[in-house]
C-alpha cells in the first residue's frame, strides 16, 4: 500500500539533495577531461539530466561551451554523443549567451577532409537552427553539400535544410530553387528525390513561395506517378496546405480527388490520413460537397479497412462545426429530413456492421448528429443510436481482446454524450448497462461501471431499486485477488456510493466489508474509502480509513489516515442535524470542530518538506472556521430570544429614522454586523485558495467555488433580513438555470441556495419590515440547511494530477541570503529575475501557462542617515510585468530607485496567467535585501557643509555623473 500510495503523498518534488549545480557541472568537466573514451561519452550522455535540474542560463552557457570544445577535437562517436545531446536538449538552446563563440567552435568542423565529420556537423548545425536561423555561411555550407558525391553527407544537409528552411524565411526562398532542380533533374536518384520534396513543406513564408512550391509540387505529382513519390508529394502539399492555411480547400478537393479516382489502396490510405489531418485542424474550412463526395466513396467502397478510414475522418468531422454545415439546408431546394442525408444513411448502414470499428464510428456519428442538431426532430435518430449503442455494448462486453476494449470505450463515452444532450434516453440507456453487468467480461465491467458512474452524477437516473442488483454483482465478484477484480471493487463501490442518494444502510456497508475483508488488499480499501469522502458518505469512509491505520508503514501514512479518519467523523456528526432544533445543531458542530482540531493536527503531522499538503491543509482550516462562524451565528440568533427587543422598538425605529433600532440590543451590539463581515472574511480566503490551486481538477475548485458561494449566501442574507433590507440586491445571487450541474453535490447545494434565496426574498416582499423572530428562524434555518449537505472531498484533496511551480532565480543575488546588495543611493538598480516552468508527468492536464506576471516591490526596514524631504514617488518601488515563457524558460528585468539610505527588502512575486487569461497566484515569492548607500561625493559636500568649510570650486564643478 505504502508503494502505491505515492501518488497522492509523495510527488516526486523537484529538490533532490545532491551536488549544487557547480559541483555537478565540475564532475562532469573531469569526465570529459578524461583520457578514456568510455568515460568521456559517459560525460557527455549525462548532461541532459543535468540541463534538467539546472535549466539556468549561467550553467547551460557553460555546459555547451565545453561540449562545443569535445565536438571540435574529439572523435567522430564523441561528435555523435554530442549531436545526440544537443537534439535532446532543444528547448535549453536559447539560453545559450556566447552563440558566436559556440558555432565558431562547432562550424570549425565543417571544412575537415572527413565526410563523416562534416556530416555530423550539418546535423549539428540543423539542430541549432533556431538561435542560428540566418547565420550565412551555415546557409552556404548547407547549399555546398547538397552538392556533395558523399551519400551521407548530403542526406544530413537535407535534414539541415529542412531546419533552416522551417525557421529562416531567407533561407527557405533562396534554397527552394536549388531544391526545385534537384527534384527535377535526371542525374538526382529517385531515392535522394523523395528525401528533398518533404522540405517543400517548410516554405510557407509568404504567399509567393507557398504558391510556386504548390506548383511545383503539382507538377511532380503529374510527373512522377509512382506509388512512393505521389504518396511523400501528397503528404508535403498537405503539411504545406496545413501551414500556409489558404490553400486547404483546394487540399481537401485534391484529396478526395485522389480517394474517389486513385486505384492504388496505398495512394487512398494517404488520403485519408491527410483528410483525417485536415479535419482535425481546420473542419470549418470542410463545406458541404466536400462531406458529401467523402460519404459517396464510403458507401460505394468494397473494402473494409477504407470505409473505417473514411468513417473514421467522417466521425471526427460530425464532432465540429462542419456538422452544422452539412445539414444547413441546401438552397434553392425544399427542407429536407435528416433521414435523407448520405451521411445519415451511411451511419446507420455502419451501426450494425460485422468489423467492431465500422460499428463504433457509426453510432459516434449519428451520436453527435443528435448532440449538435438539437433543433431539427430526430427522434428517430436518437433511437437508431440507442439501438446502435447497445448491439455494441453486448458485443464488446463478452470480449477482453484489446480491440473490443477500446471499442467499448468508444461506445460508453457516446453514452455517456448521448444521455447529457437528451436526458429522457437515460433510463434505457442505464437498463442495458445494468442487465448487461452481470454477463460481461472483467475488464468490461469497470468500463461499464465508470460510464455509470458518469451518467448518475450528471442524472439522479440510478435509483433505489437499482441498487439491489448491484450488491448481487458485488458479492458475485468472487474471492479471486487478480488487479482486474481489485479494480472491479472500486468501481462497482463508486457507482454503489453514487446511486444511494441517502446514507448507506447497514446491509450494504456489511456487504462492501465482507468483500474487502475476502478479496481485497489495502491500497483497494483506501481507494473505496478514498470516493466514499468523494460522494459524501462519511460513515463508510470512516470505518475504512480506521481498518487500514495498522496497515502502514510509514508515520506520515498513519497520520494522513488518522486526519481523514477525523475529518470523515466531523462530517458525519453534522447529517443528524435537524430543522428548528438548535440547541442540537449546536452541539453537533461542536463535536464535529473537536475532530476536525483533531485532524488538522494529524494532517500538519503528515506534511513532508517535499509535500506539504497546502491545499488541504487550507481547504480544511477554512472548513473549521466556517463552522465556527455558522455555530456563532445560530448563538447569536438564539441570544435574541432570550432578550427580545422592547416594545416600543418599532416605535423607537420610527421616531430615529433607523430601522436597526426594531432590533434591540442586536443592532447595538453590532453582533450580526461582525458576523456579516466573517462571512465575507470566509469568502474572500475561499477566493485566494481558489486561485492558488492553479493544478486542481476542475470539480475541486466547483467544490471550493460552491463553500465560497455559501459563505457569501449568508452574509446577504444578514443584509438583506437585519441590516440593510432596503438596499439588498436579488439580482446578483439569483442561480443561473442553464448552468450544467457536474455532481449530485452541486445540485443538492445549488438546491439549498435556491431555497435559501426565496425564503429569504418572500419574507422582504411579504412581512417588511421582518419580525425579528422569522428574520432569525430563517438565517439559523439557512445554515442548517446547508451544513445538512454531506461535505464532498474532492480529487485535488488526494491526488495530484498535475503539478506545475515555478523556479525564480535574482541577479545580482548576494553570496549569503542574509547579506544586503550595496548600492549608492544616487543609481538605479537593475534587477534580472530569470524563471523556470517546472511540470510533472502530465504538463497542461488542466490548464497550460500563457504568461507569467512578475511584481515587484521594495520596503524601507530601516533607515540610516538624516531624513530629507523626498517626493513620495520616491521612497517605494511598486512594479509589475508579464513575460510569456518560450521553452519554460523567462526572463525580465526591473529598474529600482533607492533614494533614502538605509536597508531596503526586496519581494519578488509570481502568478501565472492561463489561456483564458485567469490569474492564479501560485507563488513562488523570493526575497532579497539591498542597502542603499550614500554617494562619495554627496557624502563629502555634506561633510564640509558639517564643518562649515565651503566646497572648492573644482568640487562646485563637479557632479554625480561626471565621474563617467
């Protein structure tokens, strides 16, 4: 368990304990100073690793240095080592400060008798062609070997062209005419022929080169049909078609040209994948004829392999914006119905076809037909789906090969889009999964439980009834401890845990023990209690993470348990809350924040320096306070009870001209004002931990969305029935219907809200002024309500999917962190900050970064010298920049003014900016301190002024910048 365990616990972090960056650049040094060849390539081969601890550019620079020094005097393996390391390490080229001095090393090569050598240095120059693009006498070396009689030396100058051709418009026009006779000369072998045409693709510059390259390679495929050279000229014109964007109709019609009239099988394969290519990139640009001439070659194609490549293109096209296209009435001709279509009569002459793969692009077609043209009646449609997506699932189900299963896969996931468009097909949908369970293959039931799952949080679709046949499955599931049936626990108990909408009984809780105890080992247990916490029930979760604390053998596993243990406690005190009775809720809330205190001791337990659970601890420490804040407002509004208001309150509130004096002691305490203002504290710190959970999965920050929500539901509530009721907006807080509701969490939450809103908004319309009675029944009515909501813990709370930080690095930095920068008060200071985006496993799972913002800001600590009067602009510095990474890699710089003498802190911040231009505040935040010193000579007059000496006349002259 503990091995398994590190996903959530122990991401492997970035600050490993070994030698700094110098020590490991010095250890390398020696290697490649070593008289054995076997240790030098072994030097060599491990500077990529090296790239990747230490991606800043004083270290790169010197790292390629020395490999630029190796490749000029070592051997021709050696060159190899470091052709192979440099083609690897791309993306750190840029960071390379001495570029001349590096090529001059690396070109000196160039002009060696040895083919091989010049060969290598070709590639070597190709793979630098993105901080050399224009350098001339690479381009003039690169055009010299192309003449060259040395096979391998003019295979490695087309790879170089190729490079340079991609990245220097120059280059691309000056070489495309020698490529261009090359091509069409009789003396070029066919073979060096099909290696030149692909860098024909890179010429897409301006319209004028795409344009002759595009004649030109027009001409050859007329020239040269052959099987090989059409295929490698088909696929430049598209890749080039692709780049240059213009030309891709014309592509799409030459491509089809191709598929309709080619006989070649091999000619048509091609066209397909670039049709597939196309459609990926550019479906809007697909019109009618285009789909229509595709669905024509399909239904009168003898071969099975083309109709799946065809159906394949057309599948991918029925999920955009081309779909519309099609069915958009032709003009000039009558409505037709959807029936009548090509590519409506092709899907569903597919859906039943003997290959599996025909079959599933079928049903994927007319699936998205029904999702995308909801205004046309397709009711027909939609059950030639259903009936398509069922004969599929009874067919994939019984068998484990990895072509069924990736059917399957296919077929559940237009179930799945199938039921969110057209919920009223939900129960049949979900009654053939359900029957269907109970004879599939292993592999096939936790596909089919995952699509369940899915479905029923979108849908309260599975009901109680349905749960009976589930707890049959999960105790025929057998004693077998195979991964498949372990897997099957945890999927069959999620879609158990998602369809029992009310708490568990204690027939089920004893029949999902029984089979843990039998069948299962720790790592399933935490895994089923890991989507008990998911799906609200506590009391499950509870009971399993207590069973597995003796099973680990590490302490911060135990204490991770424990918390989650205590944390499922404290929720599961909160579901006997009921309605009007008070003095129990309370109670209840107190027990449940004595556990969570619990917890969040066993959880700061558990936090390693490389994993020091932030968001949890967070997310969990907001919980406590909201608690906190809810049991301090039922107090208050009980508090009101026991000393109501005067009578003549209402008479009191009329003569002063204010309503809060109907209120008694309340207003005057201002014990609901405080309340409303923790509220907002509440909403706000839920907002920063919002938009410092930049790797959260989309659900968990709904989840943190959702707390924020409530908190801010109650504190207009307070305003709206106490405070303020005249000037309360409805408008703000009213639920947007249209919203598509995730999970049976938010729904039930979002219910609540609703609720909350009207009661509250029919006591302002009906009885204003409010009793002070109904104003406080409703707001500790509220909060019950919403504290009656199981808490769902979400994925980011124990998994990571995705983990992204950023690595700051200050110049000038001092040798001790303690030690302040010198600078005279009279100069600015320039300060680099240079960054690293670090990833994990999956980079961009979520979100990707599109800029990084970096702000800037300066502190007096302390002061030294006597106080001069400084304009205000003067005395701080406050600035801020956004740089876009290029590689992960970016850099900036900021001038600062330190006029006033003393110790200034320096405070640099990041926040990143993702592709929809949401700032998250994910840190780091590095400090630096710099003490501002008084010039020489203003230090010198202000002595002389001390001594009541005047300034000479030379030293009159003088000023600060004359010095320079």
């Amino acid at each position: 368990m503990a091995a398994s365990a590190k996903s959530f616990l122990a991401d492997a972090g970035y600050g490993e304990q070994e030698l700094d960056a110098n020590s490991a650049l010095m250890e390398l040094d020696k290697g490649l100073r070593s008289g054995k060849l076997g240790e030098q390539c072994e030097a060599v081969v491990r500077f990529p690793r090296l790239f990747q601890k230490y991606p800043f550019p004083i270290l790169i620079n010197s790292a390629f240095l020395k490999l630029a020094d190796v490749f000029r005097v070592g051997n021709n393996f050696l060159r190899l080592c470091v052709l192979k390391v440099t083609q690897q390490s791309e993306k750190h080229l840029e960071k390379i400060l001495n570029v001349d001095e590096f090529v001059k090393r690396v070109f000196s090569v160039i002009h060696s008798n040895d083919p091989v050598a010049r060969a290598i240095t070709l590639r070597m120059l190709g793979s630098m062609a993105s901080i050399i693009p224009e350098r001339k006498n690479a381009h003039h070396s690169i055009r010299q070997s192309l003449d060259s009689h040395d096979n391998v030396e003019v295979e490695a100058a087309i790879f170089a062209a190729a490079n340079f051709s991609a990245q220097s418009k120059d280059f691309a026009a000056g070489i495309c005419n020698k490529i261009s006779e090359m091509i069409q000369g009789l003396a070029t072998p066919v073979d060096l022929k099909l290696k030149l045409i692909p860098i024909l693709q890179h010429m897409h510059h301006d319209a004028s080169l795409a344009s002759s390259s595009r004649q030109l390679l027009q001409q050859l495929v007329t020239s040269y049909p052959s099987t090989k050279m059409v295929i490698v000229t088909l696929h430049t014109f598209t890749l080039l078609a692709a780049s240059s964007l213009v030309d891709i109709p014309k592509q799409v019609q030459l491509l089809l040209q191709y598929l309709k009239n080619d006989p070649r099988k091999a000619v048509k394969r091609l066209a397909i994948q670039d049709l597939k290519l196309l459609a990926n990139k550019t479906p809007h640009t697909w019109s009618r004829e285009n789909i229509q001439a595709l669905c024509e070659s399909a239904l009168h194609t003898p071969y099975d392999s083309l109709k799946l490549g065809m159906l394949s293109v057309l599948s991918t096209l029925s999920g955009t914006i081309a779909i519309k296209q099609y069915f958009s009435s032709v003009p000039g001709a009558a409505a037709t119905t959807a029936q009548s279509f090509d590519l409506v009569k092709l899907a569903q002459e597919c859906c039943y076809h003997n290959n599996r793969g025909i079959a599933a692009h079928g049903v994927q077609i007319l699936t998205n037909i029904s999702a995308s043209c909801q205004e046309k009646d397709l009711l027909p449609l939609e059950q030639d789906a259903v009936f398509g997506l069922e004969a599929l699932l009874v067919l994939c189900s019984q068998d484990d090969s990895p072509g069924a299963q990736a059917t399957l896969k296919i077929t559940l996931t237009c179930m799945v889009k199938l039921v969110k468009c057209r919920p009223h097909l939900s129960q049949s949908v979900v009654e053939s999964l359900l029957t269907q369970l109970h004879s599939a293959q292993d592999a096939a039931r936790i596909l089919m439980c995952h699509c369940l799952a899915a479905i029923a949080m979108q849908l309260p679709v599975l009901a109680d009834g349905m749960l009976g046949d589930l707890m049959d499955l999960y105790k025929l599931i057998g004693r077998s401890a195979t991964d498949k049936k372990q897997e099957l626990l945890v999927s069959l108990a999620t879609v158990i845990f998602v369809s029992s909408r009310k708490a568990l009984s204690s027939e089920v809780k004893t029949v999902i023990k029984q089979q843990l105890e039998n069948a299962s080992n720790g790592w399933t247990a935490y895994r089923i209690a890991r989507q008990a916490s998911r799906m609200g029930n506590h009391d499950m979760a509870r009971e399993l993470y207590q069973s597995l604390l003796t099973q680990v053998a590490s302490e911060h596993f135990y204490f991770w348990l424990n918390s989650l243990k205590e944390f499922s406690h404290s929720e599961q005190c909160l579901t006997g809350l009921q309605e009007d009775n008070y003095s129990s809720a309370l109670s209840c809330i107190a027990e449940a924040l004595k556990s969570y205190h619990k917890g969040i001791a066993s959880l700061t337990a558990a936090s390693t320096p490389l994993n020091p659970l932030s968001f949890q601890c967070g997310f969990v420490k907001l919980r406590i306070d909201l608690l906190q804040a809810f049991s301090q407002l039922i107090c208050t509004c009980n508090s009101l009870k026991t000393s109501p208001p005067p009578a003549i309150a209402t008479t009191i509130a009329m003569t002063s001209g204010n309503d809060l004096q109907r209120c008694g002691r309340i207003s005057n305490q201002a014990c609901m004002k405080h309340s409303m203002e923790e509220f907002r504290n509440l909403a706000t710190r839920y907002g920063d931990l919002y938009q410092s959970s930049f790797d959260a999965d989309s659900a968990t920050l709904r989840n943190v969305e959702l707390q924020q929500q409530s908190c801010l539901l109650i504190s207009h509530a307070i305003e709206a029935l106490i405070l303020d009721p005249e000037s309360a907006s409805f408008q703000e807080y009213s639920s947007n219907g249209t919203a598509h509701v995730e999970s049976e969490y938010e729904r039930r939450m979002m219910s609540v809200f609703n609720h909350v809103l009207e009661e509250v908004e029919s006591l302002n319309r009906k009885y204003a002024p409010v009793s002070y009675l109904a104003s406080n029944t409703c707001l500790s009515n509220a909060v019950i309500a919403l504290l009656k909501v199981p808490l769902s813990f979400q994925r980011y709370f124990f998994q990571k999917l995705q983990s992204t930080s950023i690595k700051l690095a200050l110049s000038p930095s001092p040798r001790n962190p303690a030690e302040p920068i010198a600078v005279q008060n009279n100069q600015q200071l320039a300060l680099k900050v240079e960054g690293v985006v670090q990833h994990g496993s999956k980079p961009g799972l979520f979100r990707k970064i599109q800029s990084v913002c970096l702000n800037v800001s300066s502190v007096l600590q302390s002061k030294s010298g006597q106080d001069y009067k400084i304009p205000i602009d003067n005395m701080t510095n406050e600035m801020e920049q956004r740089v876009e990474p290029h590689n992960d890699y970016f850099s900036t710089q900021f001038l600062l003014n330190f006029v006033i003498l003393g110790t200034h802190n320096i405070t640099v911040e990041s926040s990143v900016i993702d592709s929809n231009g949401i700032v998250w505040k994910t840190g780091p935040k590095t400090t630096i301190f710099v003490k501002s010193l008084e010039d020489p000579y203003s230090q010198q007059v202000r002595l002389q002024q001390q001594q009541g000496q005047p300034p000479s006349q030379q030293q009159q002259q003088r000023t600060a910048y004359s010095r320079f």
